[in-house]
C-alpha cells in the first residue's frame, strides 16, 4: 500500500495548480489519491478547472518523484503537516491561500498559534531587549512565539524563548533542512528539540528572494497578534505586516526616537493606526495572565534606557562555564557537551544566545569560538 502522504507531495507539486484550486479539488473528490486516480472527465467539471489544467494533472501523473520525496523525508525526519491534520489550526485553514500541506522538523503542538515577534536584522540595543523580554514573557505564560528565523529580532526572540522553557515556530523561504541564515544552525537545531520548523517548500529547496513573501505570510498567518519590534522604512517586515493587515490579525509596534533609522518603520506604522506596545502583557488575552503585575520578566521597564542584555556579570554558571572553557581554546559542540556534562540540545540552546549576543562564533565545521 502506497503512504497516503506521497498523493499529498504529489497534488502540491503540480505546476499552476494553488492552494485554491488543490482545496477545491479535495472538496470535490475527498482525497489526492482520489484526484491522481480520477478520470479526466470529472476534473473537468470542477469551477475554475479548463483544459489547460486538466491537461497539467494528467502530465504530471507519476508518484516516483513524490516517492524519491519522501524517502528523503523519512531520512532527514521531515514530518508532512497536511491541511486535515487536526494540529493544522482552524484559523488558519480558512484563509483561502493557506497551504494544503507544510513540511516541518520538530514537533507541532496543539493550539500552535501564538504571537508573532519580528523585525529588522540590523538591530539596536533596545530592540534586542525588547525582544528578548516579550519573548520570555509569553514562553512565562505558554504563548507560542511565531519568526522566521532571520538575523536580528528574529534570532533573539526565538532564543529567548527556548531559554524560557517555551514553544517557538520558525516559517522558512526555503526546504527545513537547508538553514538560512547558514550562522543559525544551532539555533535551528535548538528550535527543532524543543520547537518546530515549518516551510511550505519542499525539502532542498534553496532561498529565493520571492520566498520571503510566502514565509511572512505564514508568519501572519501562524499568529493572532503581530509584534514589530524595529522596522526601518524600507524594511522587510513591512511584508508581514500588510499580510497582518489583510488577515485582520492585530498589530503592535515599539515606539522609538524619531530620529532612529530602525525605527522609521515602526513610528510609521503607529501613525497608520497600528497600536503602541508598552508592555508584553498587552499580547495575550486576559485568560492566560495569571498574576495581574505589569511585568514579569524584569524590573526595569522596556521602555527605559537602552541596555545590553547578556553582561558578562549577568551570564547564569553554566554560561560562564562555557564561556571559561573556550578562554583556552576552541572547542567542538561535541567537545562541549562531553566536558560540560550536558545534554547537546542545552548546549546547543546556549550557544545559540551567546552567539546572538556577539560572545561566541560557531564557525560552519561547528567549532565554536570566543570573538
């Protein structure tokens, strides 16, 4: 018997054919393998199916290449989230655009929607504390922190909420086993122990420019309510936010000096009526607040001062401990966890917000370094 799974691989990989059409077709005929066996005559009288599309169906009528697919999948341990999976969210199933099916690493949980966390790559002080604190807060109180894994705000959100204990999601612009940026492998790697990566592209998929379009929108789409933390006036996230706005998600933006390059875009977005963000509370409903305090995370308000957030008098032992072991020399990932005594995926999460906060490099042979 053939895996179910290679007729979905199949019906998405069909050039011209969308997300639109592929919900019309299992409206019509219930299931992909219904739709690869069917006669063309049927397809014919689905609304919207002309010739040209009928005639793409029947070209593309071989599973070897869904079956080679899958195979790959099966060894990369590449899960297939279709869109009749009970852990694909009600919510987002209803956007019509929404894909049938997502390949992903890690583990997808129930109620996967959460808040989405984004920004600029080329970050200040600020937006990195900002987005460390909210990212902790809602991992505090079991809220999903939704990015695309990007340098910057991106990068700083998901780690922050991987050492909070919390569940993160990270939409790719390209195949979930290729990492982009290539300096977040670690962080990939943390996310998939404890997280889940999802992309709508197949498996070896490289990144493309227009890829990052479909990436914000399942962004958009994963989360109820969208965070800005730094935005610049042409930046990319302006991308996520119209599809927030198209999807009528909620919109919150950190307010910042006028005269800041990185904050152009955010400035701009609360004059075009998105709301002003003071404080990570503001993201979850009122039923997941259990303590009714202004903040939970730090003392000092995020709307103070700008400050580093990893000092080297603030670093926990275990950091210093790494820290303190490669003062000598470099060391392998591997090395670490058998000289510290722990688990890779601890490891991994460490290096992961060390490397962020510019105190280690992990070079592409995976030896990591102090800079």
């Amino acid at each position: 018997m053939i895996d179910q799974r290679v007729y979905w691989i199949w019906l998405t990989g069909i050039a011209s054919i969308g997300p639109v059409m592929q919900k019309k077709l299992l409206r019509q005929f219930d299931s992909p393998e219904v739709i690869f066996r069917i006669n063309p005559r049927e397809l014919e009288k689905v609304p919207g199916m002309g010739p040209a599309l009928v005639d793409r169906i029947l070209a593309a009528r071989s599973l070897d290449k869904s079956k080679r697919m899958l195979e790959r999948m099966l060894k990369g341990n590449i899960g297939l989230l279709t869109i009749e999976d009970p852990l694909y969210p009600e919510k987002v199933k209803q956007i019509p655009k929404a894909p049938v099916v997502l390949y992903y690493r890690g583990s997808i949980r129930e109620n996967s929607m959460g808040v989405g966390v984004v920004g600029t790559r080329q970050c200040t002080s600020y937006g990195k504390q900002v987005a460390i604190e909210t990212a902790a807060f809602l991992a505090k109180h079991q809220i999903p922190v939704i990015s695309g894994m990007a340098k910057g705000i991106d990068g700083y959100a998901h780690t922050a909420c991987l050492k909070a204990g919390g569940y993160t999601m990270a939409f790719l612009g390209c195949g979930v086993d290729v990492c982009y940026p290539r300096e977040h492998q670690s962080l990939m790697e943390a996310i998939i122990q404890k997280g889940a990566i999802l992309s709508s592209y197949p498996p070896g998929t490289p990144i493309y420019p227009h890829h990052f379009h479909q990436r914000n929108f399942l962004v958009s789409a994963w989360s109820s309510k969208i965070l800005v933390v730094e935005a610049g006036e042409k930046s990319g996230t302006w991308s996520t936010v119209n599809h927030a706005r198209l999807l009528e998600r909620e919109i919150w933006a950190v307010p910042n000096n006028i005269y800041d390059l990185e904050s152009r875009g955010t400035n701009q977005m609360i004059a075009n009526g998105a709301s002003i963000f003071l404080n990570p509370q503001q993201l979850i409903p009122v039923s997941h607040v259990k303590e009714p305090r202004r903040t939970t995370i730090h003392s000092t308000s995020i709307l103070e001062n700008s400050m580093k957030f990893i000092r080297e008098g603030s670093f926990t032992s275990f950091e210093k401990g790494i820290v303190e072991q490669l003062e000598t020399t470099p060391m392998s990932i591997d090395q670490l966890v058998k000289t510290m005594k722990r688990s890779h995926s601890e490891i991994i999460e460490t290096l992961s917000l060390l490397e962020l906060e510019s105190v280690i490099r992990i070079k592409p042979n995976q030896t990591v370094e102090l800079i």
